[in-house]
C-alpha cells in the first residue's frame, strides 16, 4: 500500500527545499568574494604597473633631455657661453631637473651659475668623492646616493652623458641632477588607500624613495619586498612590514632598462576591505532567509496543518457513515480554512439528505433494474439469435448448411427438445421438413415431425404463429404413440419475405407453458431474418448458376473476349483470349489493355489498332471489325477484333472486344492467290507453244516439210503432256488437302520402280548422269507404285532443275531393320537449300525466292504432294541441304520382311 506524508512533513520539506536556494546563494556568493579578492589583488597590481609607467615616462623625458642636447653639441660647436644658454633653457623646460651641468677638463657651466668657469666642475669632484649607486638609462648613466651637505644627508640621482664637441678636441660630460621633492610628489600622486604608500629603489636596492626616508635604514628584514624583486620581475607580494608592524599587500614593477624596481604597499584590511564587506552583507542575507523561512513554516503548520487534522478526521467520520458529524474551527484561521470548514459542514448536510433520498429511491430502482434486466436478456438472446443468423451466410452459401447452423442456435437459445424448420415447396405445392433436431430416440422422429407438422401446416395456411401452452386441450390432434412423450408446449412461427410465406418454424419442449409472448417476439424477428436469408441465399445461388452457366459459355468460346469497366480496367479474359497473345501466364487483374498487352513476352510481336479500338470504346459504338497480327517464333497469325458496349437500364457498364481467328481464311485467300497466279502462269507457257504449233501448220502460205511438221506436232503433245501433268498435280493436291487421296497398295520391289523413273528420265534428258546404290536384300514394300514413281519423279526433275549441267545426281535404297523401314535418299549437287527453308518447301506453293529460282519454272505443288504421298504410306520426308552445296531429299516407307514370290 502507498505510504503517504503528514502535512507537517510536507511543510517541513517545503522548508528545507526553500533553504537550498539560500544555501547555494551563499556557496555562490563565497565564490564570488573568493573571486572578487583575486580581482582587488590584479586591481593593486595594475595601480602599481600604472605609477611605473608614469616614473618611467619622468625618467625616459628627462633622459631624452640630455641625450639631445648632448647630440647637438657633438653635431655643432658651440662657444661655452651659448651653451650656457642652451643649458640654461633645458633646466627651464625641465621642472624635473634641479640642476644641469656640462664640463670638461677646462671649463665648466651650470644652469644655476651665471659665468662659465675654467677649471673642474663639482659634477667631476662629486664623481670622484661621493660613494654612489650606478644604473644604466640607454646611453645615459644614473648615479643615486645621499650627499653630505650642512642640513644632513640629502639624497640625489644624478643623470650623466659624455660627449665630444666637433672640430675639437675636448671631451667631457653632461650631467643634470633631478629635483627629489618634484620626484616625490610624482610617487605620492598614485596614493589610493589611506595608509598606502609607494617605495623606489635602484637596481642595487638602495632606496629612493620610501615615506620613511632618511630616518630608517633599509634592508631585506625591513623591506622583505626587496628579495621578491630579486627572484621576479613584477607580482603580488603579502608580508608583515616591521617598520609599520602590520600585515601589508605590495604590489611590485621592475622598470627597464635600469632594473630599479617600484612597488606600492597597503595595510591588507584596507586592500580587501570591499570583500569584507560584501562577505557580512552575504551573511546578513543568509541568516535572515533562514529566519524567515522558518517563522513561514510555524504559521503554515499554525494555520494549515492543524485545521486540515480537524477536516481529516471529520472526512473520516463521513466516511465511516456518520453524516452527522460536523467541524468547529476558529474563527481567526484564515478565511480561505474557514470557508472551507463551512462548506465541509455544507457538505456533510447534503449528504445526510442525499442519503436519506437514495434510500427512499433505492427499492424503486432496484425493481427498474431488474424488469431492465429482463428485458436486456431478452434483447440480448434475440440479438444472438439474428446475429446467429446473419453470420450463417457469410460461412457458406448452402441453404441447409445454413438452417442447420440457424437451428442449432435457437435450439440452444430456447433450450427445447424438438426444433424443426418446415419450409413451402412451390413446384410440388406441399410442406416438407427441411431440417430438425429432436432430443429423442430416432425411431420416433418421423412421429415428431409428422404431428408438429399438422401445426406448421396451419401456421404457414393462415400466417399467424400459433403458442400452445398445454398440450392435453389438443389430444384430437396429437398421435396415441406421441402422447407418452411428455411434450406440452409448443410454438409454431411463419417464415415470411415480401408477403410470401416460406415456410414455418416450430418448437416444443416438455415444460408446461414453456414460450411466453417475449419468446414469440424473439422467434419472430428470427423468422423474419431467415426469410431474408432464406431469400438472398436462393437468389444467390441462382445467380451464381447462371454466372457459372454465362462463363461456361464464354470460355468454351472459340473466340477470344476481353471486357473492360468504365475505368478501361479489365473485368474479364476468357483462356481463349490470353492464348492468342501469348498471355497465359498474365495476371491481367486492375489493369487496362495496354497494360496487358505489355506484359507480353518480348518474343511476342502484337499489332493491334489501338487508336481506333479507344475510339470505339469513347464513342461507345459497335466497332468494324479491325485486323491484328500476333507474331511468335517467326510465325505470323491474323485476327479481327471487334469491339461491342456493354450497357443496361443503368446506362453504360463498359466495352468488350471479341478476338477471331482469321488466319486460315487468310491462308486461303492466299493460296488462292497463289494458284492463280502459278496456275495462269504455267499453263500460258505451254498453250503458248500449243497454239503457236498449230496456227503453224495451219498456215496455207507455207509449205513444210516432214521433218518440220514432225517437230511442230511432238511439241503439241509434249506441251499437251506438260499440261496433263500440271493438272494432275492440282487435282492430286486437292485430294490431299481434302484427304481423299486412294492408295493401291501391293508388295513391290523398290528398286524396279527407282530403275523405271530413272529410264524415263534419260530419255527426256540424255544429258543426265544418273547413278544408283542399293543395299543387298532390300524387303518387298507394301507401295502404291505410280504414286512413289510419282514421288521420284518430282524428287529427279527438281535435282535435274537446280544443278548444273552434267552434274551426278545419286540414288540409294537401304533398309532399316531396326525401325523396319526401307529409305530412300535423291542427292544432288545443285545450289542447295539455306537452313530455314527446310519445313517450307514442302508447304504447297512454296518457292525459295532467289536469282537462281527466278529462271526455273515451277508450280511449287511438287514436294507438297511427295509430302502427301509418303505421309499417307505412313513413312515421312525430309531434306539435308546448305546454300551451296547441294541438297539430299530422303524418304522412308515402312514395310515388313515379305518374301518374294
């Protein structure tokens, strides 16, 4: 179970989280004072880095003083009193400058004198007597030392730099000594802190300056600066000053290039006298968040935390059902606990009342729940039932399946012992149960269904449901072997659809007054669902025998049809369709025509007019029929599609295209074509002789001679045989179309009929080389032997034909044991066949179109009929050629060992 906090313990966290601000407050202002110390340090450090630049500035101007003046009198030659001038002005300019000299061995001047002397200078006799501290400013020398004079030791710095005057021989110095008070005033200047001062000492670390000075002398112990100058060039120093014995923060710079080194002290109290400060004015804020935070929590726990203990245990007596009980508070709490006090109490009243009415009203609704109740069961069983109904269609569309599935429901719906369905059969005109279920023994279910059949009977006569609630009132009407079943009840409902009454079903049970009218409300709205299904699953099964019928009849088409939807997608392809596109393997579902011709395989070449078949289907008119090619494998069929809208009372529901064959019709068109044009072509040649012959010797004009007549008249019967023979092939070519061709058939010897057609052939042709090779013992064949000499003779002439003159033309004959064949081969040596004209030459007017063949004649019947001829003696032919070399026709006919008579 959770574990919840008291208020106190909320409001005593509250607290601690508010502290935690206040806490990281101070850790942030600690950092920040830590901070701001460094800060006040860098801060001392860089007055002191100022002042250096300033001490440095007064030393490098005063400096540059006397190197220029120096430069000018090496540059020019000045008389002594015109530098006494010069002198005089630089000492003027220079308020730093206490004095100036300038000296030589001979002579000297200062800025203080109004004559030049000869002689030594004092600059030269203080060089020589005073002990003095050297530094080095550039070019210039620095000299510090306190001088002796009546009034004490006094300090001095001296600034010095030789020369040598041009276009003279003489050298000597020019010196200045530098005004200390105006020195002074310059290190005073910077002063910050009120007990602050600043130091000045040379690079020997003898003092300059020091507020001290001269009453004090100086060392490491005094001044423990001095050895922090030694180890860095400039910093931040903290130490104990024994002169002034107090902590103290030096801030030390060591100016260049004279190495003197200048720092600025302070007392430490009053250098970090700001983050003193800041650091009580932190506390101070720190200490009164914690006091203010805890004087708000013991007014939060005064006023909040004890009242809300009072309006607990009041909400745990409400709960524990005393709506009697109510909260006294005080009134000084605040007004927001007091109110919430009144409206508590407010609360606890209305409850007491509301209490009291859900007592009152408590019986009512109990008896409302109930008589609901019922009445959802029923809802809820009637719901079932239909829903029991409705969902037996979707699992199969068989009508008993679905009235067994129904009965089953009500049966265990209304727990009865008997359920049957009656239903009306129009044809016969008489009632049948369709199907039952009894929860009795089977030999008397032909009692049950008889006798609840009587009350069927009447119910589906008169269309009212009849509920017996007692048996025994119908004693007339029940069975002597059924009244030892016990049944009492019984209902009977008529299954009806469109004023049509169906049939009826009907229920009995041995409870007496079993089926109340909740009970017949509930087997009606059953009934009157059944009937719908009963209906839509007839009528679907009609419709669906009549599609199943349409479609039988559209796929045992021969023709191809194709139906598109109004969104030229396609709803149908019957196999006849697919298989002229080549199209089996398609799946042709949601796609339009296009689409589907272009699933095609790329072997397949489709030619079909597109343009114009849209055109139909947008105008959604009867299309002329239009021709298309299918090519597969090199060979070419020929269709007529023809397009036709599909349209009802609706309006339009799509188009369809029929698909027909038309390639053998254009076959025959071709061929006959093809047989007039061979037909007229060589019978013109041989009546061309004919006629010519014998408008010859009919000519009176001209006297011939015998020989001359002869020739005329054996050119007449040659043509006239030639004429014989061409028709005979015609006629022969019809028979084997039409397969009428008649065989006399007897046992020969094929190698007299090959001798017979080669004998013939050297008489018409004397100039043929005709050789033979037999094979021993060659069988006797069962042959027609005009129609194999007939094979020959087309196989001989076509060898004579295409081969040069005098050329070999080689037949053989051997048996084949194993297949029990005997083969025939004619081989010549002639231009030869290519590869892909090897089937086509035995087609029937079939030429191979080249220069050579132009020039020979030729029906092109002869080989199809040596086809026909073989084929119908059951034996087959065929050709080995190539372009040039030839070719070598064979054909077998089978055959057994037959001896000879």
């Amino acid at each position: 179970m959770k574990k919840y906090l008291h208020i106190n313990h909320y409001v005593s966290v509250i607290a601690f989280l508010a502290l935690i601000p206040i806490v990281l407050l101070g850790f942030t202002l600690t950092f920040n004072l830590i901070h701001e110390g460094e800060n006040l340090k860098r801060q001392h450090l860089a007055l002191a880095a100022h002042l250096s630049g300033e001490v440095q500035t007064f030393f490098n101007q005063h400096v540059l003083a006397l190197e220029t003046l120096a430069a000018e009198m090496k540059q020019l030659h000045v008389p002594p009193e015109e530098l006494k001038k010069l002198v005089g002005q630089v000492a003027k300019h220079y308020p730093g400058f206490s004095e100036v000299y300038v000296e030589t061995a001979e002579w000297n001047l200062s800025s203080n004198t109004e004559h030049v002397l000869f002689g030594k200078g004092k600059g030269w006799e203080r060089l020589e007597k005073e002990r003095m501290s050297y530094s080095q400013f550039g070019n210039v020398k620095a000299l510090f030392g306190l001088e002796e004079t009546s009034s004490g030791r006094q300090r001095n710095i001296f600034l010095i730099v030789p020369f040598s005057a041009r276009g003279s021989s003489s050298t000597g110095i020019i010196a200045a000594t530098l005004n200390m008070e105006y020195l002074d005033r310059l290190l005073q200047k910077q002063k910050v802190y009120p007990s602050g001062y600043s130091v000045l000492v040379d690079a020997n670390n003898l003092v300059i300056y020091h507020p001290a000075v001269p009453s004090l002398n100086f060392n490491e112990m005094t001044l423990p600066v001095l050895s922090a100058l030694r180890q860095e060039t400039h910093g931040t120093y903290e130490y104990y000053s024994p002169i002034y014995q107090r902590t103290e923060i030096a801030s030390f710079v060591t100016l260049s290039p004279a190495g003197w080194g200048l720092w600025v002290a302070a007392p430490r109290q009053e250098v970090i006298a700001p983050v003193y400060k800041a650091a009580g004015l932190s506390l101070g804020i720190i200490i009164l968040g914690i006091i203010v935070i805890v004087v708000i929590r013991h007014l939060l726990l005064v006023n909040i935390s004890k009242p809300l203990k009072h309006l607990n245990k009041a909400s745990s007596e409400l709960a524990q059902g005393n709506l009697a009980y109510r909260v006294h508070l005080d009134n000084s709490l605040p007004l927001e606990i007091y109110e919430l006090s009144s409206n508590f109490n407010s609360m606890a009243q209305s409850l007491e009342e509301i209490n009291f009415l859900l007592k009152k009203h408590g019986a009512d609704l109990e008896h409302r729940v109930k008589t609901r109740t019922r009445e959802l069961v029923r809802k809820n069983k009637e719901l079932a039932a239909l829903y029991a109904v409705a969902s037996s269609v979707s699992s199969t569309n068989n009508l008993m399946d679905v009235l067994r599935d129904v009965l089953e429901e009500i049966k265990a719906l209304f727990g009865v012992e008997i359920s049957t369905i009656f239903l009306k059969n129009e044809e016969e005109n008489e009632l049948k149960p369709a199907i039952w279920r009894i929860d009795y023994p089977d030999g008397d279910k032909l009692v049950y269904t008889d006798y609840t059949g009587s009350f069927s009977e009447q119910v589906i006569k008169t269309g009212t449901p009849i509920i017996v609630d007692n048996m025994g009132s119908h004693e007339e009407r029940i069975p002597i072997s059924f009244r030892k079943t016990n049944l009492r009840s019984l209902i009977s409902v008529p299954i009806i659809y469109n004023n049509n009454i169906l049939g009826a079903i009907t229920l009995s049970t041995r409870q007496l007054g079993r089926f109340s009218q909740d009970d017949l409300s509930i087997l009606q709205a059953i009934s009157s669902q059944l009937g719908v299904v009963i209906s839509n699953v007839s009528l679907f099964n009609k419709i669906n025998q009549e599609h199943h019928t349409f479609l039988a009849v559209i796929n045992s088409m021969h023709e191809g049809l194709i139906l598109v939807d109004t969104r030229q997608k396609i709803v149908y392809v019957n196999p006849v369709f697919l298989q002229i596109f080549h199209l089996e393997n398609a799946s042709w579902q949601g796609l339009d025509v296009k689409e589907l011709y272009q699933q095609a395989h790329p072997e397949v070449k489709i030619v079909i007019p597109v343009a114009e078949m849209m055109e139909d289907y947008f105008e959604q008119r009867i299309g002329p029929p239009r021709e298309a090619a299918v090519t597969h494998r090199g060979k070419t069929r020929y269709y007529l599609i023809q397009g036709f809208p599909v349209s009802s009372s609706e309006g339009f529901l799509g188009y369809g295209y029929i698909t027909r064959d038309i390639t053998r019709e254009k076959e025959v068109d071709s061929l006959k074509n093809s047989i007039l044009s061979t037909v007229s072509h060589e019978l013109r040649t041989p009546l061309t002789t004919i006629r010519g012959s014998a408008e010859s010797l009919l000519r009176q004009d001209v006297v011939w001679n015998p020989g001359e007549r002869d020739e005329f008249i054996h050119a007449i019967v040659n043509e006239s045989q030639r004429l014989r023979e061409l028709i005979d092939n015609i006629m022969d070519m019809s028979k084997i179309e039409a397969g009428v061709l008649k065989l006399d058939i007897h046992s020969a010897d094929v190698t007299k009929v090959i001798n017979r057609v080669i004998n013939r052939f050297q008489q018409r042709y004397p100039e043929a080389r005709i050789t033979t090779t037999y094979s021993r013992h060659l069988p006797f064949v069962p042959l027609d032997e005009r129609r194999i000499e007939q094979v020959l003779n087309n196989l001989l002439e076509n060898a004579i034909k295409y081969s040069p003159p005098h050329q070999v033309i080689h037949i053989t004959a051997e048996y084949l044991p194993g297949e029990k064949h005997i083969k025939v081969s004619v081989a010549d040596q002639g231009i030869g066949i290519a590869k892909e004209h090897h089937q086509a030459i035995f087609e029937r007017f079939y030429r191979v179109n080249s220069s050579w063949t132009q020039k020979i004649g030729g029906s092109g019947v002869g080989l199809a009929i040596a086809k026909g001829i073989i084929e119908a003696h059951g034996g087959s032919i065929w050709v080995e050629s190539s372009l040039g070399h030839g070719s070598k026709f064979y054909f077998t006919i089978p055959c057994e060992l037959i001896e000879e008579e």
